[in-house]
C-alpha cells in the first residue's frame, strides 16, 4: 500500500496573494475592534474566506462589496480602508485571469 507524500514544494499562485490579502485585512478588523464594533464586519469578512467563497468566485465577489460598504458605514480607520482595496484589487486580478482562460 502507498502513501500520499508531502510535496517538496508549492507553487505560489494568485489565489495565495488573495488568501494572504484577506488575512491581512481580518487581523486589522480584530486589532480595530478593540476600540470599535466590528464584529458585523469580521462575521462578512470570515464569510469572504469560507471554502464556499473560494471555490465561487463570484459569491467572494458579492461578499466583497458587502464588506466594503459595511466598513464605510462602520467609519472603520483609513488603514482598514487600505487594506480593503489591496483585497478588491488582487479579486479583481485573478477575475480578469480566470477571464482571460488562465489557470490559478
């Protein structure tokens, strides 16, 4: 019987820099709430990262505009706001790839 074997490497992929984004973004919500409710905002976020985001990218899309706004309306810090576009911006990157017929 044969064993699955670890893999020596990974490749690193659009999607990482996405996963990576996202994190970045959730772990700033966390610090901010400290001093803010952002708990409606990190529930969104969460939701964002979820295996059902990830495996349908326009569903992460629909989430994405829904954080956005709640973040606006919520008067999050400018780093947050940062932070959110970093996300729109790597989204919208592997969109236009998978549009263009690129494998991720």
């Amino acid at each position: 019987m044969s064993f699955y074997q670890e893999p020596t490497h990974y490749e690193k992929t659009i999607l990482s820099d996405l996963q990576g984004a996202w994190e970045v973004l959730r772990d700033a919500v966390i610090k901010e709430q400290a001093s803010k409710d952002c708990s409606q905002l990190l529930f969104h976020i969460n939701e964002a990262m979820s295996w059902e985001s990830v495996r349908n990218l326009n569903h992460m899309k629909n989430t994405f505009v829904l954080v956005q706004s709640i973040a606006q309306q919520t008067k999050v810090s400018d780093e947050i706001m940062g932070l959110i576009e970093d996300v729109k911006d790597v989204l919208y990157e592997v969109s236009n790839k998978i549009q263009h017929g690129k494998i991720l």
